[in-house]
C-alpha cells in the first residue's frame, strides 16, 4: 500500500482547456496582476502540490469532458521517499459485475 500526502508534489500535463481555465481563474480574481503560466519542461510537465492541483482543477474533472490535464499523474519522490507502510498489507477488494453496481 502507499500513502501519499495532499501536500505532496505531482506532475501532470495540462491540456489547451487547463491552460486556458487558468488564465481565466486568474482574471477573475487577480485582474490587476499579470498572468504567469506554471513552468512546463520539454514534455508538457508541470508540477504542482496535489492540494493546489485539487483546488485549481477540481470543479472542472468530469468524466465524458473536455479534461484540464491528461488522465495521467505522476507521483513525485524526493530524498525522504513517499510514504509506504510496509506492515500493512494490500487488500485486494472483491470485483462487481456491472449488473451489481
């Protein structure tokens, strides 16, 4: 099992739609600063604590909708490691059919 902390840094890949959603979240409640975009390296990476991930992009995670980053995060590990508890074990929960859900 591993554990991560809202606090903890994750990178993801923002879409044209996360991009823009920014700009305008900004707008609305900074208008009289300027637009600094987040820094994304080569790939389209950009890092964020997955707290402020949340906040920014939260009310606009839908399923079946134009999405403000691609589907996949990666979980970043510093020095002192993610936080993995050994002594408990993984449990594997019983699969549904779709009939059951």
């Amino acid at each position: 099992m591993m554990w991560i902390n809202m606090n903890d840094e994750v990178r993801v890949r923002l879409t044209d739609k996360g991009r823009a959603l920014m700009r305008e979240n900004h707008a609305k409640l900074l208008p009289n600063y300027p637009y600094t975009p987040p820094e994304e390296d080569k790939g389209g990476w950009s890092s964020w604590q997955l707290w402020r991930l949340m906040q920014e992009f939260g009310p606009h995670l839908r399923m079946g909708f134009d999405v403000p980053f691609d589907m996949e995060i990666e979980i970043v590990a510093h020095n002192d490691g993610i936080s993995v508890k050994d002594n408990i074990p993984a449990v594997e929960l019983p699969r549904r059919s779709a009939a059951e859900v």
